[in-house]
C-alpha cells in the first residue's frame, strides 16, 4: 500500500492568499508539480508565489482564525 505524503502548498490567487492541503505518494512535492495542482483546482486566476511545507497532520476542522474566516 502507497504511503500518502501531506503537504499544504500556499499561494497568491488573483491577488488573495490562499492554501490548498495535497496528498503525493512522493516523499517531496516540487513548486512545479503544486503548480500543475493548484492550476487544476483553480483553471482561471493568476497564480503566483507558490510555496510548499510538509505537513506531519492534517489541519483540524474549524481551526482558522476569526480574522480569517468569511
């Protein structure tokens, strides 16, 4: 069975910051393979200053910050 490796890849869209968690089998997930994803997930808007962190656990469900939250 493939090991899922979590990553959250942060990004600037149209202007606005936003994050995105992805699975990889790989043990690292490059800038341009989160671009291809990003740019999957999101098909119009421009894409810019992509970062990738590994993530040791998934974010807990309702843990933004108010100052966040829409």
């Amino acid at each position: 069975m493939a090991n899922n490796n979590l990553f959250l890849v942060s990004f600037i869209l149209d202007n606005q910051p936003q994050t995105s968690e992805v699975t990889s089998e790989n043990d690292t997930l490059t800038v341009e393979q989160a671009r291809s994803i990003i740019e999957a997930q999101h098909a119009s808007g421009k894409i810019t200053d992509i970062q990738v962190q590994e993530m040791q656990h998934p974010k807990e469900h309702n843990t933004t910050p108010g100052h966040n939250k829409l």
